[in-house]
C-alpha cells in the first residue's frame, strides 16, 4: 500500500454510518498506518457525530483500498514489453524473464549490493553470481543454441547490454530506489507524461552508443584484441623475470 492509493473507510457513529475517503500519511510507528481524510461536504448533525466520536477507538472498522493508478502504469508496461522483446526466446518465457530481471532488481537493491548507482551495484551483482547472465544475457537476443552467454558479449560489449537492464529495471516503478516511479500512482497530476522523460533522456543516449555496434565490427576488434592479448603474455614470458624483482 502506497501514499497515493485511495482508503474508503466506513464509520458507524451515533448519526449512522458514515463513509470517509483517505491518504495514507508518514510518520506512524511500525506496524501501524496513519491516514488523512480528503475534505467532504456532511450534514451538520454528522459532523456533531465526529466530534463527539473525537478520541474514540474504533475496532473492526470495514475498509477497502482503491489502489491509485497513472502513467507509472504505462511505463511499467513499455518495460514489459523491452522485456519480452530482448529476453524471450524459445528457451525463455515472457513469465520466466519478467521473473529473473525482477530478482535481479531485488537482489540489486539490497544492502548486500554495496554502494554506487545503480549500473554499478548491478556489473557487480551479475559478476558475482553466473545465474544472472545465463538467465539475462544478451544471448537471448539470438536463437538457442546459437552462441553461449558469454560468446554473445563478443557482439554486444558487457557494460552496454547491463546498461540497458539497468534501464529496464528503472522502469518498474519502486522496484528500486533509482526507479523512475516509487509507484503506479507516482506522477504529477498535471503533468502525466513527466514520469516517461528520464527514460527516454537515458534510452537516446543507449542509442547514441548502439551506433558504434552497427558500424563496428566488435567481433573482429576482440579477436584483434585477443591475439595482441597472447602476443603480450607470451611476450613476457619470454623476457622472463626483470633484473632486481623478488619472487614472492
């Protein structure tokens, strides 16, 4: 339950029952919910009611919550939608993906995670554990079987693919606290469309570095990279120890 959702609460008084409509509000001790009432128009025998009623408890009173939604809710659905275009293959389901790139948000916004944005925390937390690239790899952009999770990083460089889960994980709102949304309900009321402009501010400039994929052989520059890599190493070896170093 959210600040921006919608309380009904109903009431029994001495005039009847009586129907209010809240916020939730900050500052209750755990466990507990504190909440405003939005302003309402009520006879003026009702009102005599609630003051009468000023400090009384209450047990079991019946509510409901009308939980609030906006354009968080779109946004969340055009990750949904990344999703399912980036991640799904015939090996892996829309459920199965949506899944394992919420994990990976949860396991990116514990405190285990450490410190840092969120780009960070997350190279580090698919470096740890070998699940999330095998489960959210840029491999699931081919067709099974067709390159391994780390043979398909020859293609698309690491730090661009976890840059764009990075964006992905932004977009479901309160997933964490670098979410572009705390919730479906967070958005000015004027101004609906604002929740979209950081996450297409950062989508233009993935694009802008997507470029290069296109017109880079990336393939040909790592295997250059890999032979000059060999050529370094064995290089060394053959120099062997410099003067005056010390075994250690």
């Amino acid at each position: 339950m959210s600040q921006t959702d919608l309380l009904w609460i109903q009431l029994t008084l001495s005039s009847g029952r009586v129907v209010f409509y809240a916020n939730l509000t900050e500052g209750a001790a755990q466990g507990e919910r504190r909440f405003r009432t939005i302003p309402q128009k009520l006879p003026e025998h009702v009102g005599h009611a609630i003051n009468s009623a000023e400090g009384v408890r209450f047990p079991n009173v019946p509510f409901e919550t009308l939980p609030m939604r906006s354009s968080p809710a779109d946004l969340y659905a055009l990750a949904v939608i990344a999703v399912r275009v980036l991640l799904v293959n015939d090996e892996n389901s829309l459920a199965i993906a949506l899944d394992e790139i919420q994990s990976l948000a949860q396991a990116v916004a514990s405190k285990e995670a450490g410190r840092g944005d969120l780009s960070s925390r997350l190279r580090a937390v698919t470096a740890s554990d070998g699940r999330w690239s095998a489960s959210l790899g840029p491999h699931r952009l081919f067709n099974p079987h067709a390159l391994t999770a780390e043979e398909s990083l020859t293609y698309l460089p690491a730090d661009f693919w976890w840059d764009t889960i990075a964006l992905l994980i932004r977009c479901f709102p309160g997933a964490t606290q670098e979410a572009y949304a705390a919730d479906l309900g967070d958005a000015p009321a004027l101004a609906l469309h604002a929740v979209f402009e950081p996450a297409i501010n950062t989508l233009e400039k993935l694009a802008l570095r997507a470029r290069s994929l296109l017109f880079v052989d990336w393939k040909y520059n790592s295997e250059i990279n890999s032979v000059i890599q060999a050529a370094l190493e064995q290089h060394l070896a053959e120099l062997g120890p410099l003067p005056g170093a010390k075994g250690s």
